[in-house]
C-alpha cells in the first residue's frame, strides 16, 4: 500500500482546521488537528504556513478537492448510486474551491460565529439572515438546524422512559423547510448539511449522494466522513460504494474505521493498513485505537490492552474511546485497573458519555447492577447517539434477571443502530433464557448476518434449532461454526458427536470422536478431557462386534480405567464387555476352521 504524501496532508489538513472552525464543526477541525500534530514536527516545519492559508491554499489544492458542477444525478431520476455514473465529471470539476467567505461582511460572519461559539443559536440565525455567501449561508442554516433538533431533543428526552411515547431518534419537524431552503449546492460544506438534513428525514439514498459529493470535493470533513458512515447499512453497501470514493489518504483511513464499525476487521488487511498509516501519521492516537478496536472485536484482548495502556501513556488525559478500554479489561477480569481508570477519568471529564460508560462498567464488574444502569443511562442522556450504552443496559437487565427490561434496551439499540451485532445476540440471548426459541432464533440469525464468522452466532443458532427439534439444521450450523476465525474446534466437535449421538447416527458421530481425541492429544490435554470420546468409540467397536479396532479400544478403556477421571467406572464395565467379546470372536473362529493368528489365551486383551 502507498504512503502518504505528508506534504500535502499537512496542506490539507491545516485548510481543513481552519474551514471547519470558521463554520462551528469543532469535532471536526479538532479530529484534523489531532492528524496534523500525529506528523512528527520535524517534517511539519518544513511545509510553509502560508500554503495552508486561507489567501494561498486554495491555489495548491490537489484536482480531487475541486467542487462539482453537476450532481452525480438528475434531479428526480433513480437514486441508486453507481460508479459509473459518480465518473462522468465535467472539466469545471477541477476549478478551484470558492468557499466564498468574502462575499459578506466579515465583521457580520464574525459578529455569528462568537454567539454560535458562546450557544446563542438563535441570535447567531438573526444576524445572518440576508447572508447570500456560501459561509454565510452554512452558518445561517446550520444554526438554524442545531435550534430546530435542540427543540426536538429536548421533547424526546421528555418522552424517552415512556414505552408509548418511544421513538429511536427525536422527530425534527423543521427538516423539509430547511432542506428546501437549502437548494441544491455544489459547495462542499453545504452539501454536507444537505446530507444531514436528508439522512435525518430518512431519504438515505440522497443523502448518500449528498456527502459522496461533498467527499470528493473536500476529502478533509471529518464530519462528513462520519455521517457517511452512519448512512451505510452494511459491509456489502460500503464495498460497492467504495468505488465512489476519493484516492485519498482520508478514504483509507475511513475504511479502517468502517471496518472495524462493521466488524469485518482482519488482521491481515485492518492492522496492516493502520500500521502503513502509521507509517506517516507516527503520533496518532486514533490510529492506534483503531488497532486496538480490531485485536478487541477478535478477542485478542491483552493486545488490545497493551495498545490502550501504550496511548494512555502518551495521552493521559485522552477520554476518547475509553469505553472500549473499559471493555476490554471488564473481558480480562481486571476490577483494579478498572477502578484506577474511572478515578481518574472522572477527574478529567465526568461529563463525557464515554466516561459514565467506563464507570458503569466498574459498578457492574463489582455486582452492583443498579447503579451500573444508572450511569449508562446518563450517557445516553448525555448523548442520544451512544447506542452502546442501551446495550449496555440490556446486559444489566439481564444479570438484574429482568428479561423484559432487557428485550426493551436491546430493541431501543437495534432501532437506532441495526448494524449492531451485539443488541441483536442479547435479544437472542433473552428470548433463549425466556424458552422463547422461535424468537430467539430469528434475532440469533440477524447477530449472524452481521457477524458471519463468528463461531458464537452459529452456536446460539443451533442451540434455538436443537430445541426446536431440528436436529439437521443444529447440525449444518454447528459446521457452519467450525469456520470461524475464534473457533473452538473440540468444543464444536464435542457439540457435533453429541448431537449425532442422540440422532442414533454413531458411525458419523465416531469420526468426530475420533477428532476430539487426536485434537487432544496433539494438545496435550489431560485424559479427562477426551474420555467420553473414548468411550464412545469403544462402544462403537463393541456394537460392531467385529474384531477390528479391538486391542486399541482395550488399551483405551485401561487408561480411562486408571485415571481419575468421571468416566473412570465405566471405563472398567467396558474392558470387561470388550474381553468377553474378544472370547467369543476366538471361540467362533474356531468353530468355523479359521486360522488363529493370536488368541485370548495367545495374547490376554487385558489384565485378567
């Protein structure tokens, strides 16, 4: 994979903290800094400041930052993307940017952007209104945005403990006024409100277009890459989009982040494409959590810790993505290190979604359910967006031994994000402890879709089959499971031999007994462990009442017989039946004239 030229990122991003500071976007412009300084200054020094400035930059912009004429599609027409389609560019694509910041009075945008900074909404509305430039513009309808969902929040969260009143997001009305005003822009930043507006009135498709527009006239909107991936549905949606995208180092590193959202990170593709990130972005704390996140999602947790503790020693006082740390040392058992962690994140910002999660995962880790809901409860209150808490609330639900509860968290998460996989398996998981496998098995089913291999989803699917008497359907998933990454294979083999055991199919169940044992005893696991497969393949041999395979079930049975373990007693009636069908096979071969190779006598199959 390429590098990065850090020339021109150190260009771009500089532009990037300025433009979007100049419009509010401070997630934005403060995620472009955070890249910014990840360039080892030594390099960053020998860019000018000048090529970054609002007068000069924009004469240095690369052709894939140029704003587009034309949209990607007529409007009215079928408002399915294609990549064909997203190429017919025009040649006025690649004139230059013209934000347009100097057709109002600066002191006005000025005058809008301190009452934005200091949230007076509405104020900042007034004295733009009349603005005709494309920053005025933004500024005017982005604030008018911001104090229509201010209202519309502020009666969601009014109704959000009411079951009747529930809704997964607050209902804006003002959406349609302010996308009509909005027109159709070709300025980027524009096109990025246009797509939030778009996406917020459930029109996904056209929104869809709006941000890819607004991409790849301006790759460095952080926002709007983030927007772009709350619009894409699934791991298929993205790779047919990807076409769409901008060569650019912004549309690597929104890949990473897509992948590990959709867990489809690998550790092939997802880290090696960080670790080339870091290549040219050494300093990044958000790269390294991205890492983390992928060797988190495939449980590979100590090497997740090991990256938390490496950017929590860089940055101490980093909140972001503190809440996967917590996860990750809630999975590794740590309650010390926990607990160290929340003091002193609280101490940092006890204000922040992530931090209330982290601190509900240490209430949680310490058996106090109660007060580890609350906390979750305030980091949705705190932010309607983290839909990791409602999950998180459904897990406590379901240790409170509160099903109901938790099938309601758990469907408050879906309806927001039905990409989550993990809201969709507690639904599973719930209905499962209620006896209710029919709907058990159609949310185990969508956790699968999501997470195709994942062992953990074909299990719980073949669980729901078994208990719904469709033992061919356990079976097809159980080998389903044996292709996943975390697979463990003697549980799965044990699962399967048991499973064809009950359906009286002991043959096909012996070649998987047989698995168990060698899998084993490459492993060295104690006898204990591969017993019951012994006596089961003992009892095979027996039931075939042929002589073949005898002296190996012998020896067998006398180790089981000598150890400890529970199969021990059964082991020895076995060694017995296994004798007296070893004398029978000898007297019978008498009878009939065969040739006596070895006897009972000749040879005794055990200790008598």
């Amino acid at each position: 994979m390429a590098s990065v030229d850090q020339y021109n990122a150190v260009v771009e991003l500089r532009k990037s903290i300025d433009d979007c500071s100049d419009r509010g976007l401070t997630t934005a412009a403060d995620w472009a800094s955070e890249l910014l300084n990840a360039i080892p200054c030594s390099f960053r020094r020998t860019v000018p400041v000048r090529n970054a400035s609002r007068d000069n930059a924009r004469s240095s912009f690369p052709l894939h930052l140029a704003s587009t004429s034309t949209p990607i599609r007529p409007s009215g027409s079928n408002p399915n993307l294609s990549a064909d389609s997203a190429m017919e560019l025009t040649e006025d694509d690649a004139a230059p940017i013209n934000l347009g910041e100097d057709e109002d009075d600066p002191d006005v945008i000025r005058r809008a952007q301190g009452l934005l900074a200091r949230r007076e909404i509405l104020r900042a509305a007034d004295v733009l209104r009349g603005c005709k430039s494309n920053l005025g513009r933004f500024l005017r309808l982005y604030a008018r945005y911001l104090m229509s969902d201010k209202y519309a929040d502020d009666r969601w969260n009014a109704d959000q403990y009411s079951k009747s009143k529930w809704t997964p997001a607050p209902v804006n009305d003002a959406l349609s006024d302010l996308i009509n005003d909005i027109g159709s822009p070709s300025e980027p930043f524009l096109l990025f409100l246009k797509g939030i507006l778009l996406f917020r009135a459930k029109k996904r498709a056209e929104a869809l277009e709006a941000l890819i527009l607004s991409i790849r006239a301006y790759p460095c909107n952080w926002s709007c890459w983030l927007q772009l991936g709350l619009c894409i549905d699934s791991a298929e949606e993205f790779t047919r989009l990807q076409a769409l995208l901008p060569s650019h180092f912004m549309t690597r590193i929104f890949t990473i982040k897509m992948s590990v959202d959709l867990f489809t990170a690998t550790l092939e593709n997802t880290v090696e494409a960080v670790d080339t990130l870091l290549e040219s972005f050494p300093l990044s704390s958000f790269l390294k959590a991205q890492k983390a996140l992928v060797f988190f999602n495939i449980r590979e947790c100590e090497e997740a810790e090991r990256i938390f503790d490496e950017i929590q020693a860089a940055d101490p006082n980093r909140v972001d993505d503190m809440d996967v740390y917590s996860n990750v040392l809630y999975v590794l058992e740590k309650p010390t290190k926990l607990g160290d962690v929340a003091r002193r994140m609280i101490k940092i910002n006890k204000d922040r979604p992530e931090v209330c999660c982290l601190i509900g995962n240490y209430h949680s880790m310490r058996g106090d359910h109660e007060k580890a809901v609350l906390y979750f409860r305030r980091a949705l209150t705190l932010d309607k967006s983290y839909i990791a808490a409602w999950t998180l609330v459904g897990h406590e639900y379901v240790e409170m031994k509160n099903p109901q509860a938790a099938i309601e968290a758990y469907r408050r998460a879906v309806d927001v994000n039905r990409k989550d996989y993990r809201a969709w398996y507690g639904l599973g998981q719930t209905y499962e402890l209620l006896d209710m496998y029919s709907y058990s098995l159609h949310y185990y089913q969508r956790a699968a879709a999501l997470r195709p291999y994942d062992s953990r989803m074909w299990q719980a699917l073949a669980t729901c089959y078994t208990a719904l008497k469709r033992p061919v359907d356990a079976l097809q998933c159980l080998k389903r499971a044996l292709l996943g990454d975390d697979a463990d294979q003697i549980q799965l083999y044990t699962r399967i031999a048991s499973l064809l055991d009950s359906n009286g199919d002991r043959n096909l169940a012996a070649t998987y007994h047989r698995k168990i044992v060698t899998a084993c005893t490459t492993s060295n696991r104690p006898i204990g462990d591969y017993a019951k497969s012994l006596v089961a393949l003992a009892q095979t041999i027996l039931d075939s009442n042929s002589p073949e395979g005898l002296r190996e079930a012998v020896e067998w049975m006398e180790q089981v017989r000598e150890s400890s373990c529970e199969e021990a007693g059964a082991a020895g009636e076995m060694v017995r039946k296994l004798n007296v069908l070893a004398s029978s096979l000898v007297m019978q071969s008498r009878v009939e004239g065969a040739p006596q190779a070895q006897t009972a006598q000749d040879t005794p199959l055990s200790a008598r």
